[in-house]
C-alpha cells in the first residue's frame, strides 16, 4: 500500500515508518518539524533512524490545507495513518488555543483530504488521556469518556467523535487508537521518563508528583507499532481501541528501573498532584486482542535499558542538550 504517516518525524511516527517500509509499503511523510520539542531530534530521527531509506518528506503543517491539497494531487494514496499532533497534557494547559487548531482543526484537514480523494482508510491517533479522572480501572473502551480534565484531552476526544462524523457520513474506515506512555529508544523529551533519564545523568533530584503515588501503563514502542500495523491491515468499519501493556508500574518503581539500568541513583521530591495530571492509567486490552490479535511484549524490566542504551550512546555523539 501507498501509505501517508503524518508526524513522520516524531517519536511514534518514525517507527511507523520504519515497520512500513520494512515489509514493503510505499511511505509519504508529512511533518512541520515544530519547536515543542527541540526539531534537532526529529532531524537526527530521519537522518540516522530511517536514513538508510528513501521516501518522500514534506514539511507542512496539517493546518496548511493548500499544501495538504498538492500532496494528495501528487500521490494516489491508500491509507493515512494520522499521528501528527501536539501533545502534552500540561503544554495543552498554557495554550489551549494552539491545541484546538492542530489538533482538531489538522485533523478535519486530514479528514477532508481523504473526503475529497477518495481514501477509505486512516488510522488516528488518541491517547488514554480521554479517561480523564474515571476511577473503574482498567480503562475500557465502553467507558464514558465525556469529562477531559486538560485541553489536550478534551481535543483528542473530540477527534474520536469527528472520526465517526466522517465515517458515518462518507463510508471511510476510521481507526482511532487510544496510546497508553509510549516509551523507548528516540522518545520524546517532554515525557517524564525522558526528564528522569536527564536528572539521573546530571546528578540532579526528580520531582514525583501526588507524592510518588501515580500508575501508568508503560507500552514499548514496539508494542504500540504492532498494533498501528495490525489495525491498517485489519478490515474494520469505525473503532476505537487502546493500546497499552496492560500493567500499569508505580513511578517509584519505574524510577528504581532506570536508576539500576542507569547505575545511579537519584534523589526524589515528592509534590502534590498536577492540574491536568492522572493519578493512574491502566489499558483493558481484549479489544486489541480480539480485533487487532494485539500482545503486548516488552516489559520495564526490558525496555528501559533499551532505552537507557540508546539514551547513553545518543547523547555522548549528539550534543542536544
């Protein structure tokens, strides 16, 4: 298949890419190389990641409707797998407005584009952030998801609902994938494991929020672009469906994880809770498994020195810092 993967360059998005034109597919990649994070990491992604393949790169932002437009004219594309975004649920608190017009704006955008040339596939991107302070665990996807607790969440939301607008109303098979802590080698410097790796090698303390008793789901990267492959080659009409390991960690624990693998330990300060923080995520997987055959492999005891491997080489030959 000809397949469009926009937020190319990002930490999801780039190994979307890899698996894709590993076993064969062509790949368009879209992404605006934004200054969330510094854009010097999604160039090294491309250049020394996926540098030994060759597919198109367009840097456009999915706000830019004219350029989306040439892209679609120039390419017969089959599926679009929709992960570009902006993320961060404590950035979403401080500009809103950004988060609305990326997020939900990009994403009708994208959604026309597939109106307008016919591509009856896309796959989108949520986040189990849409489970806001729901207190049944593990999150389901038949759960009530109607109160967000942070602008991120509430745009991710209304995504899901969009989604359906448009498959309902132009028969397109839209896919909406609930990720669950992504984590691994090239991940995002905003996330907290990534902070936590930073203040481990500096000899600097860790702040932990709500006093260290926080849950999530930690989820390989390898895991969550197993499912993203296995929903594109699914035949499904419009579903939602999370993406998680299906254990959520305690952080103290996670951070006992990196410090072994690291070989350091760190000092912690614990701090109350965060507005738009949740106290605990936690994936009900059988909808994975049934539609998608989704099993979750690598555990924190694996991942994390995978990631801390990568984390030590990465920065002793890149000065991003």
């Amino acid at each position: 298949m000809k397949i469009l993967v926009t937020g190319g360059a990002g930490f999801i998005g780039s190994y979307t890419i890899k698996s894709l034109l590993e076993r064969g597919d062509e790949v368009i990649c879209i992404d605006d190389f934004n200054d969330y994070y510094d854009p010097q990491l999604k160039e090294y992604r491309i250049q020394k990641f996926l540098g030994e393949y060759t597919f198109p790169i367009y840097r456009v932002d999915i706000r830019d409707t004219e350029s989306l437009r040439n892209i679609f004219l120039t390419h017969k594309i089959d599926c679009i797998c929709h992960l570009a975004a902006r993320a961060g649920v404590r950035s979403s608190l401080l500009d809103p407005v950004l988060y609305a017009q990326v997020n939900i704006q990009g994403t009708i955008n994208i959604l026309e584009m597939a109106r307008n040339f016919g591509v009856k596939k896309i796959i989108i991107s949520s986040s189990s952030s849409v489970y806001g302070g729901n207190e049944k665990l593990p999150f389901s996807e038949s759960d009530r998801v109607d109160t967000p607790i942070s602008p991120y969440a509430a745009t991710k939301r209304t995504c899901e609902l969009i989604g359906y607008n448009y498959h309902h109303l132009y028969q397109i098979s839209v896919v909406l994938l609930r990720f669950f802590t992504v984590y691994g080698p090239w991940g995002r410097p905003d996330m907290a494991y990534f902070a936590f790796a930073n203040a481990i090698m500096k000899e600097k303390p860790i702040e932990v929020y709500n006093f260290g008793k926080m849950k999530r789901d930690f989820t390989y990267i390898s895991d969550i672009v197993d499912g993203i492959l296995a929903s594109i080659d699914a035949e499904l009409n419009y579903e939602i469906i999370n993406l998680g390991h299906n254990s959520p960690e305690d952080l103290l624990e996670f951070i006992h994880v990196l410090e072994e693998s690291f070989g350091k330990k760190v000092k912690t300060i614990l701090k109350p809770l965060q507005p738009g923080d949740v106290v605990e995520t936690y994936a009900d997987i059988e909808k994975a498994k049934k539609l998608l055959k989704f099993e979750p492999k690598i555990s924190i005891q694996k991942g994390i020195p995978q990631f801390v491997e990568w984390y030590r080489h990465y920065y002793k030959t890149n000065s991003l810092q």
